[in-house]
C-alpha cells in the first residue's frame, strides 16, 4: 500500500529549479544573496 501511495505522489512531483547547482553545495561552496563565494 505504502509503494502505491508513494507511485502516485511520484506524478505530482517536480523537478529543482537550478538542480546543477546541487553539486556546488555538496562541494561546500557558499552562496550569499543568489551569488556564488568561494571561501577565502
């Protein structure tokens, strides 16, 4: 039951705006206002 609820839900669901910027995060770079900051 809990797999059919989740397909269904998996409709409606949307892809990331900026979804390439994810990488970034995870790479530790710092986002201040929208702009990128790379660490001092």
């Amino acid at each position: 039951m809990v797999f059919k609820l989740a397909q269904q839900a998996e409709g409606h669901w949307r892809k990331l705006n900026a979804s390439e910027l994810i990488v970034k995060i995870i790479e530790g770079v710092q986002f201040v206002d929208g702009e990128m900051h790379q660490a001092a």
